[in-house]
C-alpha cells in the first residue's frame, strides 16, 4: 500500500514538472551554437565579475531632517597661523547672543616660523589639490567620508629642522565650546576685553607698522574632531598685500550626523565664501584688520549613511543575469538559423532552376524532371 501511495506521488510530481527533459538522442548540436554558447558564458562570466565588485561597494544615503537640538553646545576647532607675534594678536567669539567666549577657555597661542619646512610644504600642496578636485568632483566626498579614520590627520607635522630663526608668526590651534547660533570668530589687534556693549581689543600699544595678518588655515572644523575629514577650508593660505587688510569668510554651519562601518560620529558640514579688503577710510572701506569668520547654523540636519546591497538582492539581480543572457542567446540563435536557412533555401532553389533538361523535339526545358518509381530501376 505504502509502495503503491508512493508511485502515485511520484507520478503527481512527475506531471507538475515545468522543466521536461529532452532526451539526448533528439539533441541536436551544431558549431554555431557551440559558438553562441561559449560568448554567452564567457558574457556571464564578465557580468557575474562586475555584478560581485557592485555588491562589495558601499554607497552613502543622505537624509534630510529639521534639527532639532538647540540647547547643546557648538564645538570649533581651530588650527591657524597668522604672521605676527603672539603678543599682538587676539582671538575670541561674539555670537548674536552678545555672549563673548574668551580665546583662554581652550587655544594655546605657540610662537612658530611662518615660512614651511619643505615636507610641510608638500602637504600643503596635496591639500589644495585636494580641496580642488572636490569643488569639481563632488562625488568624491563620499569616499572621504568612506575613508574617515583610516587615513592619518590632516594637520601639519612639526617642524624637523632646528631653525635658529626667531618666531615670526602666531599659530592659535585648539578648540572653543559656543552656543549654537550664528557668531563670529575673529583674529584681530591686542588681546580682547570685555565692554559692556559687546568687547573690544586693546590695539593702542601696537604698532601700526607690526599689522600682517598673512595667515594659513591648517584646520577648521565645528563639531566631533574626526581624522581624516577634509574640511573646505584645510590647507588655506593667504598673503595680505597691505597692514591694513581685512579677510572675511563667512561659512554656512550644516549639523550632519555620520555612520558608517567604521565610525559613527556627528560633526558638522559647512561651505564657505571668501573676501578679502584693505581697510581706507579716506576711501569709504570702513572696518577693522583681521581675519574674520561669520558663521551661520542651518536649521536642516543631514544624515549620512554607508549602506550596502543585502545578499538576497545580489542573488536576485545574479540570477536576472544569467536567465536573461540565456534567453537572449537563444532567440538570437534561433534568429540566426533562421535568417541563415532562409539564405541558403533561396540560394539552392536558385541552382536548381538553372539546370536544363533536353526535351524529344530538341527542345529544353529548365524545370526539373519529375522522379518517378519507373525511372529508378
């Protein structure tokens, strides 16, 4: 009973198989299908390749949402070099709240030589190559996000040579804590005060003679401090031509939270416009020299997010491949033999039609004569 339930199952699956078998006394082969078939694996072979390198890559996703954290604390880092001396510079923010942060909170002011060693000159130089290539390659921000802590910090090394040279410059790196409005960072004359109108610098005991605010921007950055991050600012160097010149760049703050496979961070993304003046009051150019940043905090946060193909969807899109190639071959195939026996029908009732036949009355004809069962014995 068990072995007759058994053949009857048998039998039912037999019936629902969608996949018949030929059997290879009916198969035919051919050299133009062994030629087909050969490109159409050589065909899978190549997509399968390319298909398996798309699902190793990672893409990042952007996603856009209103910030809503406004309470938290804004952190700048900071590592600029200006050409004067430590002692008559100052640096400090004033936000639009009048909150005044004092430059004592969290930068070191370290006497340094403004000219470059010559490694130091090459990265600066690959910095700006950089920093050109991404103005034109936006894509490319992608990989360095891919590529954050992997690689090393983009601030300068220090100095190799024992130079006997006195310090000329200021360099003011480190970082501040402000409140998370718009403000403005500044490097000017004299060491900041506070007035009860806003601040003010003492710049009456410098000479006016001294002011050089040639500077280069080794980094700035505003939230989480994350290695290997170019900022639009990295490797910025900029020579004033008159004492008294100022330069202002004012950078749009966007809060931008970053998780990839390797790190999971939230920084802030900015993008900057630059100008520079030199002050004439005679002239109607109004201000005060230095090196001015006004930032803005925009309201939109960006996620960004590494992703990466799932597994199911590299099987489904590696199967359409391999399907879709056969079946393309094949009707291709089958297209060809078509065609080609087309041809060649044509072609051989073209040679038949040219032979003649002698008829009794000396005549010809050039059909063909009719084979009968008499005229084969």
């Amino acid at each position: 009973m068990r072995r007759l339930n058994r053949k009857k199952t048998l039998n039912l699956m037999k019936e629902l198989d969608a996949f018949p078998k030929v059997p290879e006394s009916y198969v035919e082969t051919s050299a133009s299908g062994g030629t087909v078939s050969l490109i159409a694996f050589t065909t899978i072979a190549f997509l399968t390749i390319m298909e398996f390198m798309v699902y190793r890559d990672t893409w990042m996703k952007y996603e856009y949402e209103v910030d809503k954290d406004f309470t938290s604390k804004l952190r700048i880092n900071i590592d600029i070099t200006v050409a004067m001396r430590c002692q008559y510079v100052g640096a400090d923010v004033l936000d639009l709240a009048e909150t005044m942060v004092a430059s004592a909170d969290g930068l070191i002011y370290e006497p340094v030589v403004f000219e470059l060693t010559p490694q130091q000159k090459e990265l600066q130089r690959m910095l700006q190559l950089i920093q050109s290539r991404l103005q034109e390659e936006h894509s490319l921000q992608d990989v360095i996000f891919k590529s954050a802590f992997k690689t090393a910090s983009t601030a300068l090394p220090p100095r190799e040579d024992n130079s006997l040279q006195s310090p000329d410059a200021c360099r003011i790196h480190g970082h501040l804590y402000v409140n998370k409005v718009a403000g403005n960072f500044h490097i000017t004359v004299g060491k900041a005060i506070p007035h009860p109108r806003g601040h003010a610098h003492l710049a009456a005991l410098v000479s006016h003679e001294s002011y050089n605010f040639s500077h280069r921007i080794d980094h700035l950055s505003f939230g989480e401090l994350i290695p290997g991050i170019i900022n639009p600012l990295d490797g910025t160097e900029k020579i004033a031509s008159d004492h008294n010149q100022m330069f202002q760049y004012f950078i749009t703050v966007v809060p931008t939270k970053l998780h990839t496979y390797k790190i999971s961070a939230e920084t802030h993304q900015f993008s900057v416009t630059e100008r520079e003046r030199v002050i004439n009051h005679a002239a109607g150019s109004h201000g005060v020299s230095g090196i001015f940043m006004k930032y803005d905090i925009s309201s939109l946060m960006v996620t960004v997010t590494e992703e990466h193909m799932p597994f199911w969807q590299f099987l489904v899109r590696l199967c359409g491949i391999i399907g879709g190639i056969f079946s393309t071959t094949g009707i291709l195939h089958g297209f060809g033999r078509f065609v080609a026996e087309i041809i060649f029908c044509r072609f051989r009732l073209g040679s038949y039609r040219s032979t003649s036949v002698p008829l009794p009355d000396g005549h010809t004809s050039n059909h063909l004569p009719l084979i009968t069962d008499n005229s084969t014995h």
